[in-house]
C-alpha cells in the first residue's frame, strides 16, 4: 500500500470539508530535510519550520503515517497542559477587559462580533475619541490568540488596552493617535482553544488556515460557507470595516513575517511591507537581534507555505494590509515574563498603529 494510500484512508472521515485543517494530532518531526514528506497533504498544517525540524499538525491518523513512514517525531498534545493553568482563563481576561473598558467610556467601547464554538464571545475593544461613532478616520485593527495554544499574543493585548486608557491625556503621542485614529484590538480570536490548550478551535479547526484563499482552486471564493464560527466572524466584520494596517499575533518564534504566506509571488508593495517589518522589529529590540532571522523579519512563503491564512487573506479581498508577529519562543513562556514582553514590544505596538496615517495620507493602497 503507497503512503498516499495509507494518509487519504486514514485522514478520509476528517476531510470532508476541503480547506479544514484539522489539529487532533500535533507532534515535532526533526530534520528539516522531513519536510517534503508532509507538504504536499493538504489535511495538514506545518508551522514553525527550522533546521532542525517542523511542526505539524493533523486529524487522527496523523501519528499513524508518521510511524509508517519511519521518521523521527514527539507528540506536542499534551505539553502545555501545566503552563496553561497559571494563565487566567477566556473569562478572567474578558472581566479585566470590562473593568478597563468601562472606565473609559468616551474612548473605549468592548462589544462582542460573534461566539466561538463554545459559545464565548470573540471581544473586540475599539479605542478612539468619540468611540461610538464611525467617521472618516483611518480604522487599524489588532487580533491575537487566533492559535488557542499561544498565549502571550493574548497577553500583551490585554496589556496595550489597559496602557492606551490609563494614558490618554497624560501622554501626548497617545493622546493625539486615539483622538486621530479608530483602533480594534481582539485580544483573542480563539477563546475556545485558549481554554482547551490547544492549537485549533474546539471543533479542532486550525483558524489561521480556515480562511479563503486566492491560491487554492475550490476556496478562492469570500464565501462563510463550512468555515469555522470564529472564522466567519472576523469575515463579516472585516466587511462592516475599512482597515488599512493591521497585524496578527502568534507564538512559537519571535519574528516579524510579512506577506505572501500562500504564494512565492512578490508582494505588489514590497517595500513598504518590508519596511514596516523592519521598523517592528528595530523597535521590539529582542525580535530586531534574532540570531534566527536577519533583522528580525522574514517573507512567509521563504519560511513556509501556509494556505488559508488571515494574513493574505485580509489583502486579497480588502487591501488591508496585515504583518504576522510572532512574539515568544514558547508558546507558554512563564507568565512572569508577560511584563518583560509587552514592554518589549511596546514602543512598535503603538508605532505600528501611528503607520495607519501614513498609508492613509500617501493613498498608496488603493481599494
């Protein structure tokens, strides 16, 4: 029996839907050299590719093919299960939301833009003088969490919305951007796996491969259709809206990734993007001295393929422009160190907000 014979019978009650990516099984597979082997599935999702191997993510049988195929690999599933107890729960960080938020009632709205799977509400926290109106100032968006089991995105979230409130009038640089700009900040897309500990949602939906993709034939169409709850709520909020800058925060490296994800193809804004990547991670001085990644920043696609993702997605269909940050090595890192990353990630939080003016007063992206 051929290995793709083995893998389709195996993975053939989980692929019904055609662009689900299903995360039941995750495991390390070493040896980069590895890679050719699990890349042309696409039931699977590969993250996090190095030299010295991968990781993969995939519906039950995944562990089975590895066995077969006799290669090198450790199971990820239940590794982050203790770390995972010290870090507050989805409700905990939304009742710390509500307290800040409502403090500030003029700059400061929390409403929910839908439920996840569970039934949590996905939190959206906009921050802007005269917050309940919607005008002509440029709109820029923030969204962490959207793997369950990368936390410190979530983390530094909860953080920058509490430092914008408490500052607003004190300091004048944040001061002038709420007053001039429309920020949305999701401290979590994904609640559910949050709370399981685990990469996908709780229906084991990997949501940063769940979204339209302009790459892949059969899901290169805007449509909700048989995607994930989560999913189809940042989708309909994304249309009610007009970004132009935004950025989507990970775990498991410390890099700055810039588009595409799905294709080789140059970016058609090449240079701003990397620029912008560049100024990130200069200004997040641990990302800017990685040893890894040469300032700090790398194009997607070079890295690894990713089919499905938000990050183009977001560009394709509605020309908002969105880096990837991934903010800790560990997915779990101490909770301890939440203070040292957010500060370290500060001063390019807010000026990567600031950036949204300069797309929308040099009309370089056109929609």
């Amino acid at each position: 029996m051929t290995r793709m014979l083995v893998f389709s019978l195996l993975f053939s009650l989980l692929t019904l839907n055609s662009h689900a990516k299903y995360t039941h099984e995750a495991y390390y597979v070493y040896g980069k050299q590895n890679l050719s082997l699990f890349a042309p599935y696409k039931e699977l999702s590969i993250d996090h590719v190095s030299s010295s191997g991968f990781e993969v993510y995939g519906p039950k049988g995944l562990g089975q093919f590895i066995a077969r195929i006799n290669v090198r690999a450790v199971s990820l599933t239940s590794a982050t299960r203790v770390q995972t107890a010290k870090y507050p729960s989805p409700e905990n960080v939304a009742q710390r939301l509500k307290i800040a938020t409502s403090k500030y009632p003029n700059i400061a709205q929390m409403t929910s833009i839908g439920k996840s799977v569970q039934g949590r509400d996905l939190w959206v926290i906009k921050i802007s003088k005269n917050v309940r109106v919607n005008d002509n100032r440029p709109e820029f968006k923030y969204i962490a969490n959207m793997h369950g089991d990368e936390i410190m995105g979530r983390e530094i979230m909860t953080l920058l919305v509490e430092d914008l409130l408490t500052n607003y009038g004190k300091d004048q640089y944040i001061t002038q951007l709420i007053d001039t700009t429309q920020i949305y900040i999701l401290p979590s897309m994904n609640p559910d796996g949050a709370a399981l500990a685990q990469r996908g949602n709780a229906n084991w939906i990997d949501l940063n491969r769940d979204f339209p993709d302009f790459s892949e034939s059969g899901n290169n169409k805007n449509t909700l259709d048989g995607r994930a709850p989560e999913t189809q709520a940042i989708m309909k909020w994304q249309a009610q809206h007009q970004f132009l800058l935004s950025a989507n925060y990970h775990g498991g490296a410390e890099v700055v990734n810039y588009p595409y994800d799905t294709i080789g193809d140059k970016f058609p804004l090449y240079d701003l993007v990397r620029g912008l990547s560049v100024e990130y991670a200069t200004n997040a001085p641990y990302i800017g001295a990685s040893k890894v990644f040469k300032n700090g920043i790398t194009n997607g696609y070079e890295w690894y393929e990713v089919n499905g993702g938000m990050q183009d997605w977001s560009w394709h269909w509605y020309k908002d422009l969105q880096l990837t940050v991934e903010v800790s090595n560990q997915k779990y890192p101490d909770p301890s160190t939440t203070t040292y990353y957010y500060q370290q990630n500060r001063k390019a939080l807010i000026a990567y907000i600031a950036r949204v003016h300069t797309l929308n007063q040099s009309r370089m992206i056109r929609r």
